[in-house]
C-alpha cells in the first residue's frame, strides 16, 4: 500500500519533510544572489569572505537583525554553490528568541554531500549558537543533526505557546513525530541547564 493510499499519513509526513526546490528556481535564485556579491553598492557587495580547504571555495557571511547568512561561492567557476541561513524562530519566546537559531540550507546538487553544509554548521557551533530545527526536516538533515552530536549535545524539546520544555536527549518514536518536538544542538561552551536558564525553558 503506498503513502498516498493514506492520506491522513501523507499529510502527517508532509509536515515533517523539507520542501524540495526546482532546478530552475534555484538558478534563477542562486543567480541573483551571486550577482549581488560582486555588484558595487549591494548591501551583498564586500562582506567577510573566509577561505575553504577547497581553493575554489570562498565563504562570505552577514549578519542582519539577528540572523546569520553564509555563502559559498565557488570563485573558479563564478557561481553561487549554495548557503545556510541561522533564521530566528517566530514560535519562541522573546527569552529564547536571543539564543536559538533554526538553520535551513540549499546547495546545488553538484555540490552536495561535500560536507559544506556540515562544516558552516560546525562553524555556527563553535561561534556559540544554539541551533533548533523547525517543525520540517529531511532525512539527509536528521542525519547530519546526529552527526554533529558527536562533538555537540543533542536533545529534545517540545515546543508550544512559545514555551520550550525540555525532553531530555532520547524520546519516543511517537513524540519524535509530534509536530511540537524539535531538536537541538547546544553550541560551544553551553548546557542544557545553562540554557534553560536563560531562555525559562522548563
């Protein structure tokens, strides 16, 4: 019997997997942004750029009210390879809103799996941000998520009426499920109970 004999179970799925991206979007997309990088008097134009392992990759960052957006350009051949945002969460508290972030990323499919986003997750992590996942993730993310809590605390937390509760660093498939259970990863120099009390998580 496939998933969309069920549609009860499809749309349950459906919130919890990431959205996926036409080729032509993101070129279109990727396009612009690689354009504003080397356009004069672009907000993008002359951010910090740190070099890679790889001498064909540069990665730039910015900051702007609160929020982190790195990109990787791949300079040899004069395209955008993809980037990580480090969003705010509108579901927390204004407690909480100061210390986690929620990253979401797009790369093209050329570049994928090259560990470029595992490694500006890391550098998230050691800079000190706390990461939670939104109420979707792919199984490529999960997967990353737990491979970073080799060097990072992974746990659990429940989220609603932007009060966090936390779960503890194993739960249920049944609340691994619930649309109100997210992940995080605490970054360097940070506990959970450091956390919880600076964000009232219970």
């Amino acid at each position: 019997m496939s998933i969309m004999a069920l549609p009860w179970l499809a749309r349950r799925l459906e919130l919890r997997i990431d959205v996926s991206h036409r080729p032509a979007e993101l070129d279109q997309e990727f396009g612009s942004i690689y354009g504003r990088l080397h356009r004069p008097g672009d907000r993008l134009h002359g951010i910090p750029a740190i070099a890679t392992d790889s001498p064909e990759l540069v990665i730039r960052y910015r900051e702007a009210d609160g929020e982190y957006y790195v990109y990787v350009e791949d300079v040899a051949r004069k395209r955008l390879a993809g980037y990580t945002v480090f969003n705010r969460l509108i579901e927390v508290g204004r407690r909480a809103d100061r210390y986690l972030r929620a990253p979401h990323s797009k790369y093209e499919t050329a570049y994928q799996r090259r560990g470029l986003a595992t490694a500006i997750y890391r550098w998230g992590l050691d800079a000190g941000l706390c990461l939670m996942t939104g109420a979707r993730q792919s199984a490529g993310a999960n997967a990353l998520w737990h491979s970073l809590s080799k060097d990072h605390v992974l746990g659990y937390v429940d989220l609603r009426y932007k009060t966090l509760t936390y779960l503890g660093q194993e739960v249920s498939r049944e609340v691994h499920d619930d649309l109100h259970t997210r992940m995080i990863l605490l970054g360097k120099g940070w506990s959970v109970e450091r956390l919880a009390a600076v964000t009232g998580m219970l």
